[in-house]
C-alpha cells in the first residue's frame, strides 16, 4: 500500500466517520425536538380537556355508571388527535372518547392504561409509541382526580408525519454523506498528489545521485519554509556535504598515494643499487628512514581512521597536565639541540585536568617538533601553561616563517600543506595537527591557531581543568630541575 493511498484513505475515513456521527446525531435531535413538540401538545390537549369536561351519572336498564362529557376539541385547535378517558375500576371503564375513534371499543394503549394505578400523583405523563389500526402513533397517559374518583386519560396523534419527515432527512443526511465522501475522495487525491511531489522530486533525485553518481544534483524549491521546504534544504546540505566528502575522500585516496609512492619508490631505488653494486650502508639507512616514514604515515592512518568510526577511545584520568608538559619542554631541547634555537618557558601555572596523558603528550611533542622545524636558527620556541575559568591553556609559540591567512583555515586538513617547498624540510605527511586536533576535542577541548607571514605562529590549546588539589610535594621538585623561574610575559609576544 502507498503511502499517497494511505493518505487518501485517512483522510476519506476521517472525515466519514465525522460526517457519520454528525448525521446521527443531527437525525437524533432532529426526531428528539419533534416528538417534544408532539408530547407538549398531547400534554396541552390533556389539560385542556381535564379542565373542560363534565362529570354525570348515566342510568341504563336500572344501573348507574359516570359518563364524562369531553368538549369539542376542534375548539382547542386539536382536532388531530384521539381523546379517551377511563375510570379506574376493575376493569377500567371507558368514560368518554373523542368523536374522530368513532366508537373505538378498547383502549388507545392498553399496556399504558394498565401501568397506572388509583393513585394519579404517583404516575405523572407516560409517553409510548404504539400501533392504531396499523397505524403508529403517539400515545400519553395520565391518571387524575375527579370529585375524588380516580380517572386515566389517554392522548394520541399520528407519527405518520413525523416518520415520513425522518425518512426524507435520513435520505437526504446518507445522501449528503455519498457526496461529501465522493468529494472528500478527489480532494484528497489532488492534496496528497501535491503534498507528496516534493517528496517525489526528492526519490527522482536520490535515485539520480545512485545511478548516475552525480553529486552536484540540487532541488530547487521557491515555496515557504514549511516542513517541504526544509526537506528540500536538508537535501540540499546533504548533497553539499556528500559532494565536500567525495572530494575530500578522492583528495585523501591521491595524497595516500602520493605519500605512500615517495618511501616506495626510494627504497625501489636502493634496493636496485644494492642488487647492481651489492650491499652498503647509506643505502640500508635510506631504506631504514623510509620504512620508519611509512611505518608513521600507516600508524597515522590507523589512528585517525579508528578515530572516524569511534574505535579509538581514550582513558581519561585526573592527572597534572604540567607534568605533561614539563617532559615535552624537555625533548624540545633535545629536539633544538643541534640548532641555534631556544626552547624556554615563560609561563607554568600547575593545573589539574581529566585526560590521557600518552595522547596529551603527542598532541604537545607535535606541536613543538613543527615549531622547532618551521623556525630558522637564531629564533625561539615558547611553551606557556595557564589556567583560566575554565580551561587549562597551553601555547606554542614559535618565531618562525609563520602561515599565511589563506591556509590557517585548512591547516587542520588531513594531508594539508601550505607550502611544498618546505614538505620535505619537515618531513611529515599533513597528519601531525589532524591528530592534534581530534586529541583536543576528544579532551572536550578545542586548538586554535593564529600566524603571521614572517613573525610565527602560535597554537593555543584549551582542555577544561576540574577542581584543583593541593599541589603535590613534587610540583616544586619538577620546577627546579627544569629550572623554570616563573616571571610574567609581555601581553603578546614580539615577533622580528
């Protein structure tokens, strides 16, 4: 079943059984308020007649019975309908009648007249639908009070009217109804035929991107921004991101390629040497420094692809994070050892965080390992460890060729570099601050980064700290071996 005939058929049968219970109930009313109208004039007859009628003896061969005189009931504008009074003896005598029963022997409603008894205020008007010569009619009892002799009136009147005026509207409400549903039925065609296009055009889409792999496939949509217009949008991000990602992806598949073919294609090249002239050392430590790279670009790969599908988790433990970066101060001076560089820091305020320590230390090491790279002799890298309200802050700061402003917003990119001429200087494949990146926010962190051409870059790293302890008896041990003296920095560091 469709979901446009699904649509269809709610909508007729909701709308059906609406049209159900408002006939039934306006057939109800409507019979409820005529048989009112006839049982308020059987009751106005009654009284009418109670209090217009005459009470006498009649002597017949010796015996004496009451007789009641009724009026002339064309006098009280009910020559429709049947008037019978009965005295309640045992049995019921008939009193008097109405002229228009034409000495009609029993009793207009005998179950009625034998319901009431000798005491009228007890029995009140009893109203019953019953049949007269094969007619219906309506029929009201009630029991009264003549010169203390108990007496039952009886009042009828046809229902033929009012029957016949229920059948015409129940016609005209079950006809009433063929129609709206009929209505109702195209209605509902034409409004799910357009509440389901959008959506059609969507399928059409989707189903083009699949056969065809055409990811630049976009709706255009001018309506409001309802539900259907955000339907179209939503698609339309989507195919934006689908298409962001295929490229991303094809550019990820090309770069692997590129990093992987460059170690291959230089240990192919030693190991021809060493076929060609036998065995010697540079080519066995060419061939050990390319196998080294591509071991690191597999491991990078490794890491971050477990990171993409969530299967890289990480222990988060208190822990002193300037514990952490004392030891990434200490191999950025073996790292710069053989350089004209210093490594120092300015700031180190100690402070407790949740976190992994092994990945801290990767994320920090890889920031000053680039710094040191990226920075010409006779410069300075700087590691700073603050606090704020709430986060741990550690900066790098480096002095050196710094980046330009159209590659600070890709610099976080996987295989991103901005500027081939200084690849193979630092020797890396564009992983480093990629991980860098996934290690801070999976801290609940976050790395930012700000450079100038010419004057350096500073990354600034932010891990939220949690509630301080006491600092530990090795905090100021940890201090002096490292000979770190505390001292304020300048607001913003001065690049030349």
């Amino acid at each position: 079943m469709t979901l446009r005939f699904k649509l269809i058929l709610w909508y007729v049968g909701l709308l059906g059984v609406i049209l159900i219970v408002f006939g039934a109930a306006l057939y109800a009313v409507t019979r409820w308020a005529l048989l009112n109208t006839i049982d308020a004039s059987l009751v106005e007859t009654a009284d009418l007649v109670i209090d217009n009628s005459n009470v006498y003896d009649h002597a017949e061969f010796g015996a004496s019975t009451t007789r009641i005189q009724l009026p002339e009931l064309d006098l009280f504008r009910a020559s429709g309908v049947l008037v019978q009074v009965w005295e309640l003896t045992d049995p019921p005598l008939l009193a008097g009648q109405s002229n228009n029963l034409d000495n009609y022997p029993s009793p207009i409603d005998t179950a009625l007249l034998h319901s009431v008894n000798a005491t009228p205020d007890e029995n009140g008007d009893i109203f019953r639908d019953n049949i007269i010569n094969d007619a219906p009619y309506r029929v009201m009892t009630r029991a009264f009070f003549y010169q203390e002799r108990p007496f039952a009136i009886q009042t009828a009147t046809s229902l033929a009217t009012i029957n016949q005026a229920s059948r015409q509207l129940l016609t005209i409400v079950i006809v009433g109804m063929a129609i709206a549903l009929l209505g109702s039925f195209g209605m509902a065609t034409g409004f799910a035929d357009r509440a389901l296009k959008p959506i059609d055009r969507v399928s059409q889409a989707a189903a083009k991107v699949a056969e065809t792999e055409d990811l630049k496939t976009r709706l255009e949509y001018y309506g409001p921004m309802d539900e259907i217009g955000r339907m179209n949008s939503v698609f339309n991000q989507m195919m934006d991101r689908l298409e962001h990602s295929f490229h991303v992806q094809q550019r990820f598949v090309a770069d692997v390629s590129h990093e992987l073919r460059t170690p291959l294609t230089a240990i192919r090249g030693n190991l021809d040497l060493i076929k060609r002239y036998g065995l010697d050392d540079d080519s066995m430590e060419a061939i050990e420094s390319e196998v080294g790279r591509m071991s690191r670009l597999v491991s990078d790969l490794l890491l971050l692809a477990r990171a993409d599908y969530g299967g890289l988790t990480l222990d988060l433990e208190p822990m002193d994070i300037d514990t952490t970066v004392s030891e990434v101060y200490r191999e950025g001076r073996v790292l710069a050892k053989d350089r004209n560089l210093k490594v120092e820091i300015h700031d180190f305020e100690p402070v407790r965080i949740r976190g992994d320590a092994d990945r801290l230390k990767q994320l920090f090491l890889n920031l000053v390992s680039n710094a040191i790279k990226f920075t010409p002799d006779g410069g300075s890298v700087t590691i700073n460890l603050r606090r704020n309200y709430d986060d741990a802050v550690v900066e790098v700061i480096d002095t050196g060729i710094g980046i330009g402003k159209e590659d600070l917003a890709r610099i976080f990119d996987r295989f991103y570099q901005t500027d081939p001429a200084r690849v193979r200087k630092g020797d890396g494949a564009g992983l480093g601050l990629s991980i860098a990146k996934w290690i801070a926010e999976a801290h609940g962190g976050r790395i930012e980064v700000m450079s100038e051409v010419g004057k350096g870059t500073t990354f600034t790293v932010y891990i939220p700290h949690i509630e301080e302890k006491p600092a530990s008896p090795h905090m100021e041990a940890t201090r002096q071996r490292i000979g770190i003296i505390r001292r304020t920095p300048p607001a913003a560091p001065t690049r030349k």
